[in-house]
C-alpha cells in the first residue's frame, strides 16, 4: 500500500503479502507479482461437473494457476450389455458398470 512519490521526506511504501492460496476447488486466474501496491489476485473456482457420461479426472488444490481438472469420457458397453451404472459427470473415476444381457432361448 502506498508509492514513493518522489515529494515526501520519507518511504510510504507499505508491502501487503499476496494471497498464497484460493483453497481448495480453485484455482489463481490472476497472481500477486507485488508489482502493486494492493494483492490482485484472482481465484476462480475449478471444473466442478461435467456432462453425463464422464468424470472428472485431475486436482484442483487452491496452489495452482490453471484449472487442471478436465472431462474424460466413460466407457461405453459393447452389444449384448446394458448400463447397469453410468457416470453421472460428478465422479472422479469412470464408474460404468456393464452387465450381460439376457440371452433368450430358441
């Protein structure tokens, strides 16, 4: 807080301490350089959910500076199986499950 201006009898300069982290679940858009006379960091909140048949895969552990959690597609099941558990797209691993279908008789 406060700059030299070069018309004072003293140093105003007051140094503020950036802010180290944004916590857990997001991540620093903008960073503190101290450059400033005030802490511009900015935190924004990481990828939180992704659409319906995927899962979130990466951290996102309020240290970094870009948001590391992507989207992956789950797994898909083959002919002759049904989803008998998909991803909901909150998940952080693929939790299709996959199960035979009835085979009928001739």
């Amino acid at each position: 807080q406060g700059q030299c201006s070069g018309a004072t009898t003293f140093d105003s300069t007051e140094c503020v301490a950036c802010l180290d982290t944004c916590g857990a679940g997001n991540y620093k858009a903008v960073t503190c350089d101290g450059s400033t006379g005030e802490d511009v960091t900015q935190c924004v909140a990481c990828t939180a959910s992704c659409e319906t048949n995927f899962y979130l895969d990466g951290t996102c552990d309020g240290l970094g500076t870009a948001d590391n959690i992507s989207c992956v597609g789950c797994k898909t099941c083959s002919r002759g199986e049904y989803l008998s558990s998909w991803c909901n797209g909150t998940a952080t691993s693929d939790t299709v499950v996959c199960s035979n279908c009835t085979e009928c008789e001739q």
